[in-house]
C-alpha cells in the first residue's frame, strides 16, 4: 500500500508540473481508484528537441520511434512525442523534485 501511494502522489506531482507547462501537455491527468501507476505519460511539444534536451541533461527517457512503424497517423505521432516519466517509489522526494525541475527546465529551453 504504502509503494502504490507514493506512485500515485508522483504521478499527482508530475500531472501538477506540466499543467502549468507552456512546452508539454499530460496525456492523461487522473488515476482510477486502485489504479497504480508506473510512469507518467507527457506528450513533447517539440518532439526533436525536447527529447534531445532530456537526454543531454541525462533525463532518462524513452519513446517508440524505432519500435511503433506503422501506417497509422496518431501511432506514428504519438512514437515520437510520447515519453513516459517515472513515478518511482524508490527515489526519494529531493530526488523526484530534482528531476521534476530538470525535466521542467529541459523541455522549456529546447
């Protein structure tokens, strides 16, 4: 119980982050009742340089360019500017909010 509360806040904190966000947009914002999360899912903006700014900053992120080939528009757009953040449990709170910055940051300047 207590790993499901801590992934549900993250993904309250990451939902809280990028509602403000000017440069990403949430894909989804709310958690059914016993659902418990594994990663937020962040639609970039500027795909390209977004995701080469979070890696330059060493965010790790991932995303399926090279994995989803497929002939369908929304599939194809959604490899590209799709990233997953975590909700990690085992990171503690200074750490989250670090990261919770520097994504922030990254995806503003790119």
């Amino acid at each position: 119980n207590k790993i499901a509360e801590v992934r549900r806040r993250r993904f309250e904190q990451w939902a809280d982050a990028v509602s403000s966000s000017a440069h990403v947009e949430a894909f989804s914002t709310s958690l059914m009742a016993e659902q418990v999360p594994y990663v937020f899912p962040v639609r970039l903006k500027r795909p390209e340089a977004q995701f080469k700014a979070l890696k330059y900053k060493g965010i790790s992120v991932w995303r399926w360019d090279h994995l989803a080939v497929s002939d369908c528009r929304v599939s194809a757009r959604l490899a590209v500017d799709l990233v997953q953040m975590p909700c990690q449990h085992s990171m503690n709170d200074a750490a989250f909010e670090r990261l919770v910055r520097e994504f922030s940051q990254a995806v503003a300047s790119a």
